[in-house]
C-alpha cells in the first residue's frame, strides 16, 4: 500500500500533522511519500491513497499561491481515490475544512475520515488523531 502524503506549511503546525499522519501510516505498513506541496506532481496519483494537508488562510480557503493551484490541478483526477484532508486554523470554524471535503466527494474522491482539524499548534491529542488518521489511510 502507497500513501501519497502532500502538504503546505507555513507556521509548521500543518508540517507537524503531516509528520505524524505519516507515523501512523507506517505503523501500519504502508510505504510513505511525505511531500511539501512545492515538491509534489501529478505522480502522486498513482499511489494508492492520497492525503493532503493545507491550514485555513485568509477568510478560512486553502492557501492560494502553491498549494490550491497543486489541489486544483489533481481535483478533477480524485474519482475512486482513497483522499484525507488535515490541517490547522486559527480562527473560524472550520468551514474551509468543509467546503474541501466537498470537493473531494464532488470530484468522486473516497473519504478515509472526516477531514481532521486542529486549532493552532497542534497538542498530544491532536496528534494521536494525525496518527489515527495515517493508520486509516493505510488500511
């Protein structure tokens, strides 16, 4: 089993999610590919699930400059695909998490999970739940 995991940082909360999704995929056996979304392509596609992480910014949307164009140009190859989404915010309630599992279903995309939020630094809990959620990923 190939996890994809493709995330965007900019504080390190949404870097230490990812690190932790990728502990829990391992742990339950997949072989992981943990990619900033500066270094991700479209070969992601080709593993077997893929999770993204990305935080709220702005008026709680996906960071816009690299991270929702990368998004945007595999959306619309997501049908059939095992997909988790994860990600920090400060502010709002989390309706950024929202409107991108929608898309995930509307492009056909196959939830793991209910995309995992987590309210700034991520702490040990939310952490146990990033772990949770790569071991899903891995089954």
């Amino acid at each position: 089993m190939k996890v994809s995991i493709v995330y965007w940082s900019g504080t390190g909360n949404t870097e230490m999610m990812a690190n932790a999704v990728k502990e829990g995929a391992e742990s339950a056996g997949a072989e992981v590919e943990l990619l900033s979304v500066a270094e991700a392509s479209a070969d992601v596609l080709d593993s077997d699930v893929l999770l993204f992480g990305c935080p709220a910014m702005g008026s709680e949307e996906l960071e816009d400059s690299e991270f929702e164009p990368f998004f945007s140009s595999v959306e619309s190859s997501l049908k059939g695909k095992k997909v988790g989404l994860f990600g920090s915010y400060d502010w709002g309630d989390g309706e950024w998490m929202r409107i991108w599992q929608e898309r995930v279903e509307a492009a056909g995309g196959v939830m793991v999970a209910d995309g995992l939020i987590c309210n700034n630094t991520p702490d040990d809990d939310a952490l146990a739940e990033c772990r949770e959620l790569g071991e899903k990923a891995a089954k």
